[in-house]
C-alpha cells in the first residue's frame, strides 16, 4: 500500500505565496517522477510542474517563473512553492507520484484546495 498525503493548501490574497508538500509512504521501493496536478471547477485536470528522480523541472507555461517544484529523496517528499499567486490558480492541487512497489505505478493524492482572493 501507497499513500501520499499533501499539505500547505489554504486561502491567500492575491500576489501571496504558498507552499505546497507531499509525502509518499509504503511499501516503496523507488519513486521515479512526482509532480502537481490541479483542476478548477468546470475544467479538466491539467500538469502544474513535475520532477524526475534526479531533480529536472518541468513546469507549466502558465506557472513558469512563478512556481518552483523541488523534492527530497530520502523523504520521498516533493514540494510546490507557489509565488505570486492569481485568482485564476484557484484550483485542488494534487499530488501523483510515479512509484515502484512490484511494478511503476502512478499513485495520486487526496487533493489540496487553494484559493487565491482577488
């Protein structure tokens, strides 16, 4: 078994920062690529940032600049810091993770809401 539990989301004014984390614990032999998803009401699911086992970013066009993906391997942790944030990244963040328990499987998180006031 696989969890994968975030942390940090919240309510900020907008030009705010926050912090984003997520823990991966099991049975875990390795974790290839993490990264964060959100999905707004009304839209689909869409790739905020990932990150490979050994650290190369990739980010979406609508976030580079402003987020910042990074993760701690011997946590099996990654992280989002979330800066100048708008309204428009109002959205449940999730966390997937790539991991190997017998086989490569993607595993997803709970969700996390951030909201961004205007």
């Amino acid at each position: 078994q696989v969890q994968l539990v975030e942390s940090g989301g919240g309510l900020v004014q907008a030009g705010g920062s926050l912090r984003l984390s997520c823990a991966a614990s099991g049975s875990i032999v390795s974790i290839s690529s993490m990264g964060w998803y959100r999905q707004a009401p009304g839209k689909q699911r869409e790739l905020v940032a990932s990150i490979t086992s050994g650290g190369s970013p990739n980010y979406a066009d609508s976030v580079k600049g402003r987020f910042t993906i990074s993760r701690d391997n011997a946590k099996n942790t990654v992280y989002l810091q979330m800066n100048s944030l708008k309204p428009e990244d109002t959205a449940v963040y999730y966390c997937a993770a790539n991991i190997r328990i017998y086989r490569l499987q993607d595993y997803w998180g709970q969700g996390t809401q951030v909201t961004v006031s205007s």
